[in-house]
C-alpha cells in the first residue's frame, strides 16, 4: 500500500497568506512537466512495487495543468507504477479553473476525486485574501462538476477573516450543508513569516489577526459538522461517516508515499526526504539525472514525536501499542507527561487509545509539544 504526491508549483496569483511553494509565471510549466515525467521514472523504485491505492495533486494549483500534460503524466504513472483499480485519484482545482471541458478531461485520466479551494463563499474574505476567483464562481463550481459526474468533492473553508463577521462564517457553513457535499477541510487564517498578510499588518494596511475569533468559529464549525452528522476525523477534516481522504488519512498511519515535483516531500518508515523548493533548481537537477533532495534518517525520538503530532490531530489517537512498540520509554514518557491533560479530560483514554476532548483540539499543536520527546 502506497501513495503518490505531484506538487504543481503554479499558481495564477499569489494569495495574501499562503506561504507553498508556487510561481505566478508559468515559464517553466514545460519544462518542469518533462521533469516530472523523468523524475517519475528515476524514483521509480522507491516504493518497492507496492501498488498505488492514492494519487494526489497537489500545489500551486493543478487544476492549471492542461489535458496533454495530465496526458502525460498519467501515461508515465500507469507505464512505471501499478495503480489499484479502486485508486484515490484526488486533483487540488481552484473555482476559476473549473469548466465543463476541463472537467472531462480531468474525468477521462481517472481522477476521481476534487479538493476545491473554495476559502469562503463570501466576497469580501476572497478580496482580501487576493484569491482568483469570486463567490459566484465559488457557488457555480461545484454544480458544474457534479454535472460532470464527481461524486467525491471536498471543499477547503477558512475561518478566522478578520474582515468577516462570526454571523458569515455561520453563513459559509451553511451554504457547504445545503450543497451536502461529503467532506470538508477549514483551516484558520494564519500569519506565515514573510507572506503579504505579514507585511500589511505590520504596515497597518490589514487588520491583525484575532485568536479569539477563531477559536469560536472553530468551535462553532465542529458543533454545527457534529449537529449535521459529519465526522470529525482530524483536527481540519470533516466527512460523512467513512468518507475519508483516502490519501491524507494514509499519511497519518505511516503509509510510505512517494512526492514528486519541486519542494513535495516523500516518506518510508524511518526515512524522510523532500526536493529542493525551486523551480530552476529542480528542473536542471532533474535534466542532470540528479535527485535534487536532502534526506533525513528518522530517530526513535524524531520518531515518536512525529507519530504524536500527526495521530493525535486525529480521531483515532495516539494508540497504546504503538507508542509500546516505540519502547517502554518511550511510553513512560507519554504517561508522564500526558497526565495533566488527562487530569484536566482534555486527553481521555477511549478504548486502546488517548484522544482529545473536543475542547482541546483547538489546542492540538501545542499539547502534542508538551508530549515530545
Ligand atoms: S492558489 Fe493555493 S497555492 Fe496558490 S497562492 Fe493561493 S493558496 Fe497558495
């Protein structure tokens, strides 16, 4: 069992907040599809033939990809790597990008699934946050690609705008229960180092950031999903009962998967490694036949410490067995020093496993860090 990742590094403008890697110019799309393709085959046996049960596009935006390198792309994955029948085949779109042509073209190389950046339905938010669509595209998207056929679709929300009431936030998550779609991901706004929400607010030309709304429009989003029947499964995923992302839930159970592209990461237990975050670079490394990645051996406590933060942003917990199969230590360690939070229920012990109360899920970052190692 194994996944795919292709990080598209394009992107039409630039949003406000977004700190990925990504250009605005779309010069080297060409070139950096044919690295992809080779690069597809130079890592080819980094998964050690296991079969492919997720393919993701990720970005940048994908959805700027035309059909012929899609085309191409799909041809090099299906010649290199055994693709399961039953594959996630999961395509970032952003709401502009969606047209009915598009879309059957997405449809004919097997994607069968859309995670579509929609942030808010609201056009004030989209404005601000500089994204490329507006809210009627925003809206018009998602018919058109049910009109297509795609059952699967996710949209991405994102709460906390400070130029946006608690009263249209409600409003944004009304709009995504009435088109009863199957899942959701909501982030909150944040201030990435160096990203243009950064410099305005330190230049007094935005708004600054209010942690305090954000905590209560996360807590309204996980009591209204609840109230709709919605699982929350991780600290930003919502579906309805077993309609998980196929691929990122992999991730969070240590399913090796294999990033392609500029700056995407790829993983096999106990070893971690990510390609250089630069277009050039990655393009002329690639055409040199070298791997331009920097790898990194996982150590028992890097180890620990990354299978706290990731599973315990998740429904399932931190399970008692794995963190035993680490090391007796390494679970004396946890009991230690998880047991104010259980003390406080912010932790509880459900079945084999330690879970967050929904209260303290807000605080899931910095309670993983109090577990560290
Ligand atoms: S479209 Fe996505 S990747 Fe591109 S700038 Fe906006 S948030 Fe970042």
């Amino acid at each position: 069992m194994a996944g795919i990742y292709l990080h598209i590094p394009f992107c039409k403008q630039a949003c406000h907040y977004c700190d990925f890697h990504f250009s605005t110019s779309l010069k080297l799309k060409d070139p950096l599809v044919q690295a992809i393709l080779k690069e597809l085959e130079m890592q080819v046996d980094y998964l050690e033939g296991a079969a492919i049960e997720t393919i993701y596009f990720g970005g940048g935006t994908p959805s700027l990809l035309s059909a012929n390198d899609l085309e191409q792309i799909f041809t090099q994955i299906h010649r290199l790597y055994t693709v399961k029948p039953d594959a996630e085949i999961t395509l970032e779109a952003n709401p502009d990008d969606i047209h009915a042509d598009q879309l059957q073209v997405w449809k004919t190389c097997g994607i069968n699934r859309l995670s579509i950046g929609i942030q808010s339905f609201h056009e004030k938010d989209l404005a601000f946050m500089n994204r490329a669509h507006n809210a009627k595209e925003a809206l018009a998207c998602i018919q058109l690609a049910r009109n297509a056929g795609f059952e699967l679709l996710t949209i991405d929300l994102i709460y906390g705008s400070p130029v946006s009431s608690q009263a249209e936030w409600a409003e944004n998550l009304e709009i995504f229960r009435n088109l009863e779609l199957p899942h959701l991901s909501s982030y909150a706004l944040t201030v990435e180092p160096g990203t243009a929400l950064d410099q305005f607010i330190k230049k007094g030309k935005a708004p600054a950031l209010d942690e305090e709304k954000a905590a209560q429009e996360f807590t309204y989003l996980i009591s209204k999903m609840q109230e709709w029947g919605y699982e929350h499964y991780e600290i930003s995923n919502f579906s309805l009962p077993g309609k998980y992302a196929r691929h990122n839930t992999a991730y969070w159970f240590g399913t090796p998967y294999l990033g392609i592209g500029p700056s995407a990461h790829s993983f096999r237990p106990g070893f971690r490694q990510w390609n250089v975050a630069n277009n050039p670079k990655y393009i002329k490394a690639i055409q040199a036949d070298t791997l331009p990645f920097i790898q990194e051996v996982l150590s028992k406590d890097e180890q620990y410490n990354e299978y706290i933060m990731t599973r315990l942003r998740t429904q399932w917990g931190c399970a008692i067995q794995d963190i035993q199969d680490l090391g007796t230590a390494y679970f004396s360690h946890f009991r230690q020093q998880a047991a104010p939070f259980i003390r406080s229920k912010q932790l509880i012990q459900h079945q084999d496993a330690f879970i967050l109360s929904p209260e303290a899920k807000f605080l899931a970052d910095g309670i993983a860090a109090a577990l560290f190692i």
